[in-house]
C-alpha cells in the first residue's frame, strides 16, 4: 500500500509541475544561429558571482531572490528555463517577452546579460516553485 501512495505522489508531484510550466512560446522566435550561442562566461566563479549581484539588483523585485518566482512572475528553476540553452536566455534578455511582463535589457552590457545568464544556470531546478502561487494563469 505504501508503494502505491508513494507512486500517486509521484504522479501528482509531476502534474503539478506541469500545470505551473512557464509559458515558453517566446522560444520560436529565437532563429537557430541565435539559439546556438555560448555564454563565454558559463561556469566562471567570478561571472556567476557578477550575475548575482545583477539579478539581486534588476530581477529578484519580480523573480524572487530565491529565483523561485512569485505570483505571475516564473520561477526560473524549472526545468524549462534550466534546460534553455544559453542562447535562447540571451535573445530574451535583450528582447524583453512583454506579454509575460519581462521587459527588455538590452540596455544592460552584454557581458553582463552573460553573467546573469551563468548566475541562473548554477542554480539549477528546484522541485519548489512559487510562481502563480500554485494556480495556473488563465492565459496559459
């Protein structure tokens, strides 16, 4: 009995996950040349340092400083957002997804839209998500 709670558990862990999925539809817009792009700075101690700093300054007000995001703002740990590749972070960086509400940063240097970029991948995916606060957002 405890094997079979322990599988819908599972099973209601994994539909919750996918109810509270970032919306991802910038991600066509991203041409193959600009997805394929490498952060030069992934992995770099000091870059994810840098990307912290920015993120407490430009992004935790909608994210979360925990990255988990809040009400309508994603968590930028989902496995989505993880999964990303560098490339597709940095085109919405600088193009902004304005009908989720994430303005632009291409006024922020590039290098630094890097490190943000290195910041956020060495978070990683985090079971916990906070973002719609567990409802799904009626456009979704």
């Amino acid at each position: 009995m405890t094997r079979r709670l322990a599988s819908i558990a599972a099973l209601a862990m994994l539909l919750s996950l996918s109810a509270i999925a970032t919306d991802q539809s910038w991600k066509r817009h991203v041409s193959n040349q600009e997805s394929g792009k490498v952060n030069p700075y992934a992995n770099q101690p000091n870059a994810i340092a840098a990307g912290a700093r920015l993120f407490a300054d430009h992004c935790a007000r909608c994210h979360g400083d925990d990255a988990l995001g809040s009400g309508k703002h994603p968590s930028l740990r989902t496995a989505e957002v993880q999964s990303a590749s560098d490339g597709e972070l940095f085109w919405i960086l600088r193009n902004g997804f304005l009908r989720r509400g994430m303005p632009s940063w291409s006024s922020v240097p590039e290098a630094s839209r890097w490190q943000l970029i290195a910041y956020v991948k060495s978070l990683g995916i985090s079971a916990e998500d906070h973002s719609n606060d567990g409802k799904r957002d009626a456009e979704k």
